[in-house]
C-alpha cells in the first residue's frame, strides 16, 4: 500500500486539488480512497477482524484526539 500511495503523490504532485476517486480532492482523500484504488488496480484487499477498539486517523486531529483518548 505504502508504494502505491507514493506513485499517487508524485502522479498527483502539482495538482493535488484534482478529484480522487470519492474526494473532491486528492490532498483531502481518505483512507477508504485509497482502498477503492487498490481494489481496482486488482490488488487483493480483505478485512482483518480485531477485539477491542480501535480508530481510523486519517488527519492530524484525529490523531490528536486518539492521543487524547489514550492519555499520551
């Protein structure tokens, strides 16, 4: 994954206020865009079930809020 979200950086390098898949806009795509790529380049995605809780940080504040969850 980590390889194609480079090769989208630098494709949508100079333009990242073009649409991406679901986003208005690249810079502000989010996780599941990037899935939804991936599943439709062919690549095999599957869920991996978990216990407990858990968070989908996507920006800065969502990690700052998990932090605070946390009690970093």
């Amino acid at each position: 994954m980590t390889d194609a979200w480079r090769g989208l950086v630098t494709r949508y390098r100079d333009r990242d206020d073009a649409p991406f898949q679901r986003a208005p806009q690249f810079r502000v795509a989010y996780l599941t865009d990037l899935l939804q790529h991936l599943i439709d380049a062919g690549v095999p995605v599957s869920p991996v079930p978990i216990q407990g809780r858990w968070r989908e940080i996507d920006t800065v504040q969502d990690l700052e809020r998990a932090q605070a969850a946390v009690r970093w």
